[in-house]
C-alpha cells in the first residue's frame, strides 16, 4: 500500500517549483540521509542510552566528489522526469515540495537501484561520472518507481 503518492504532489505543484512545460513527472519518492529510519526506531525503542548511542555515529555518509556531491543533506522529494532528476526540500509544515535543491540531466545519471528494507528502502543513485551517492527512500512513498521509470520498464 502507498502511504504518501510524492508524484500526485509534485505534478499539483508542477508550475510552482519549475517543473518545465511539456516535462512529464515519471516516478517521485520521499528521500532521507541513509540510516534516518534505523536512529529514529533506537532512540524510541531504546531509551536514553540507545539515544546517545545512535547519535554518535555518521547521520549520512558523505557523498563521493564529482555529480554525487551535489546531492543534498535532509529530507527530500525525490523526481525522476523524462528529461532530469530533481531533488526537492519538503515544507515541514504543509508536506508540500518547496524549493528546488539540486538536479541532474538525464545524461549524467548512470542508474538508480533500490533493494528491500525493513525500515526503509535502500537506495544508491550512480552518476554518469562514475560517483554514486547512498540514500533511503520512506516506505510506501513508491521508491521502486524510480529505477523502472529511469530504464522504462514502467
């Protein structure tokens, strides 16, 4: 079941945030830093020391210098069009796409591939350039779209 439909939300706000005339929305997903999910659950299920534990490590690993490093921290809305991939921040307030944080053409896009999670989706995006940068994507917001909708087997 899908929890929260990201590309119905995009394509409502499509002229808001730069979405071109004629581009056509493929596949969306909320993204995190990878391992977001996995803190949330310890620090709630743990306690104090669990808390304390799962903040000392890394709250994502850096992205690889090249195409990769131009992904961006936090929480995201993740868009693959026919012609680009964009990254969006999310409004806190109204869970709306807010402001265009980085893009890549679909030349510099290498692939995108999703395994399964138990808490969230694992998610690697590989740059034409050789770098990739490590994600997770939020369950029930249709990551497995992304990769089909990239080598079109949506």
């Amino acid at each position: 079941m899908q929890l929260n439909n990201v590309k119905k939300k995009i394509e409502k706000a499509a002229d808001k945030i730069g979405i071109e005339n004629g581009e056509a929305v493929l596949a969306a997903c909320t993204t995190n830093p990878k391992g977001t999910m996995t803190r949330m659950v310890a620090k709630e299920l743990g306690g104090v020391l669990a808390a304390v534990a799962a903040d000392r490590g890394p709250s994502e690993a850096p992205a690889e210098a090249g195409l990769a490093d131009r992904f961006p921290a936090g929480q995201h809305y993740l868009v693959l069009t026919d012609r680009r991939l964009l990254v969006y921040s999310v409004s806190t307030m109204s869970g709306k796409p807010k402001e265009l944080k980085a893009e890549w053409s679909r030349d510099e896009l290498a692939g995108i591939a999703t395994e399964p999670g138990k808490l969230a989706v694992p998610m690697s995006i590989a740059f034409a350039d050789g770098t990739a940068v490590q994600i997770e994507a939020a369950r029930g917001t249709n990551a497995d779209s992304l990769p089909e909708a990239l080598t079109g087997a949506n």
